[in-house]
C-alpha cells in the first residue's frame, strides 16, 4: 500500500487525509523532513498559500519540499497548494515564494472573495463517469500553461483549473470537501503507484 503524506502547516489536512484513506492508500501528515523522506507522494492542501510557504520557512521544510517536487516525487496540489506549486504568481503578496515546479501562471483569488464562492460540474480528463463535483473556495485560475503542462480540466467559460506536468498535479477547486474521490485515484492511481 502507497502512502501519501499530507503537508499539515495549514489548510484542508484532515478532509484531505480522509479522501486518501478513502482511496485506499495510507495518509500520513507531514511536517518534517524525516516524514516527507518517508512518502510515496505528496499533498499541498488548500488553505492559504503565503501562510504555507511562511511556515515551511519557519520549520525549516521550504527547501526540502522544493527539492523533494524537482527530484520527482508525485504532488498534487490544489487551490493554494497550486499556487504552491506554480512557477510564476499574479497577484501575489511581495516576496512569496513556492515550491515551483508547474509550468503555469496561476492568478490568485481569481474569482474574488469567500462569499463567492461556489460549486460547479466539470469533465476531468484521465476521470470517467459523471461530471466531477468541483468546489471553488476563493480559489485561484490559470492563466498560462506553459508547453510542459497538460490541461485536465475547465470550466464552461474556458478557464483553466486542472493540470498536469510529469509528477505533478494541480487544481483550482477542492475535491476534498465535496467528498470527489476520483481525483485523489487518478492521482494514486497514475501518477504515484505508475
């Protein structure tokens, strides 16, 4: 049995642990280098992507994470673990750092404030049966895709909010609080037991 480890500075730790389980692969959390040495993929959760990247910082696991996601390791990131995850940021605070690694430009709060909020249906490729259940929690679009990244998912508008390069993954939305599983198979499933 795989196990995923989830980054647990901040954000959707629990929801996320739990979809892993559900998915029939071990979930631990991670806060350490010691733990993220001991993974067969990782997790960015949603939460706030400034906070993530200072708390890595602070517990000295910014250039571990950033060194585990170049070597490889199969990440998924979603929502502010996008963020984490994007090579490039518009709107971002001065100075914030990610891990890097997605070929894409990803805006921030794209689609503006808490209170907007909101659910939709969407077609994820690599995913069959119905539409997923996607959750958009002050959540980020991207912008540029660069010729590395393949586009999984968009919106009717033609936004982009599911890609995937090599080892990585990343999504606007939150699977993880609407209880889609499929997208944490597709990410065991294809990406860390391939």
């Amino acid at each position: 049995m795989k196990t995923i480890g989830v980054l647990a500075f901040q954000g959707d730790v629990r929801e996320h642990l739990a979809a892993v389980e559900a998915s029939g692969a071990n979930a631990v959390e991670v806060r350490t280098a010691a733990e993220l040495a001991r993974i067969d993929g990782l997790i960015l959760p949603g939460g706030e992507s400034t906070t993530i990247s200072k708390l890595a910082r602070m517990f000295d696991m910014f250039d571990p994470l950033k060194a585990s996601i170049a070597s490889g390791i199969p990440t998924f990131g979603t929502c502010a673990g996008l963020i984490l995850l994007a090579d490039r940021i518009l709107d971002g605070i001065d100075g914030q750092e990610t891990f890097g690694g997605l070929d894409v430009t990803v805006r921030r709060n794209a689609f503006g404030h808490q209170t907007e909020s909101f659910e939709t249906r969407l077609a994820f490729k690599g995913i069959s049966g119905p539409d997923l259940v996607a959750a958009f929690i002050r959540a980020p679009i991207i912008e540029q895709v660069g010729p590395e990244a393949e586009v999984l998912a968009t919106l009717t508008s033609g936004a982009v909010v599911g890609v995937r390069q090599k080892s990585i993954l990343g999504v606007s939305f939150h699977p993880e609080v609407t209880d889609e599983f499929r997208v944490h198979r597709y990410f065991i499933d294809s990406m860390v037991s391939a």
